[in-house]
C-alpha cells in the first residue's frame, strides 16, 4: 500500500505538465483529468469507509472480549484464546484498546487512506483551477504579442 501515494503523485506530475505547444489540448484534457482523479477519490473513499467499518467491528469485539462476553466457536472465530482474566474497569477499556496491535495495524491504514484522499482532493482543486491558469498563459501570450484580450 506504501507505493500508492508515490504513483499517484508520480501520475499527477505527469499529468499536470502545461506545454506552450500543446496549450489546446492541454485545455481540452481538463474533463478527463477531472474524471480520472474523481473515480481514484471515489474508489479510495468507498475503502475508507470500509477500513472504518472493519475497525469500528473490531474494537467492538475486543471490548466484548475482554468482558467475556464472546463464546468459544466466536473466539475461535476470530482467531483468538478465550479472556481469562477479570473483566475490566469500563474506565481501562480504552487503554487495553490503545494497545491493541491488530487495531493499531488497522487505524494506520485508515489514516493512510485518509492521507490518500486528501491528495486526491487537493489534485482535483488544481485540475479545477487549471483552465484559469491556461487562460492566464494565453492572456499573457496576447499581452507578449502586443494584442489585446
């Protein structure tokens, strides 16, 4: 998942590149780029909301874990050994979650899906913004020349 942001901005370099030569079809692009970079941030948004999900299931589990209120065939399950403890202080329970390793491993890659869409936000206002700076080339290009807009 770490490359994921590397090849999205390496995709965005290339596909913000203006060249005097190809202005128009630069200008005409613009849909296109709008389209590819919303369906990115739409696909990475529907993960988002999934990740949230898993980790919202998640902790509700680890806290009916460590209330031992889950069966054997749920821990089984679930992958993990059956709560031998004493059940804990409602006060502790955030601390247990706080440590929790595969939670942990989980809210990183919400807040990494999180990073992701706000790149993708952030192209998507530079891509909305781009026909101002083409037609500010072009009006400088006239002003260079000598002609008027």
């Amino acid at each position: 998942m770490s490359n994921v942001i590397d090849n999205i901005v390496e995709e965005w370099e290339k596909d913000s590149k203006l060249s005097e030569t190809t202005i128009k079809e630069d200008s005409l692009r613009t849909p296109q780029l709008h389209a590819k970079y919303l369906k990115l941030l739409a696909t990475w948004k529907r993960k988002l909301t999934d990740r949230k999900i898993a980790l919202s299931e998640l902790k509700r589990n680890k806290i009916r874990w460590y209330n031992g209120e889950l069966s054997q065939q749920e821990c089984t399950t679930l992958g993990w050994d059956q709560w031998l403890y004493n059940k804990p202080i409602r006060s502790a329970i955030p601390d247990m979650l706080a440590g929790e390793k595969d939670i942990n491993d989980l809210q990183s890659k919400v807040e990494y899906i999180e990073t992701i869409i706000y790149i993708l936000e952030n192209i998507i206002k530079m891509i909305n913004q781009r026909d101002f700076t083409i037609s500010n080339f072009i009006k400088y290009k006239m002003f260079e020349s000598g002609e008027r807009a």
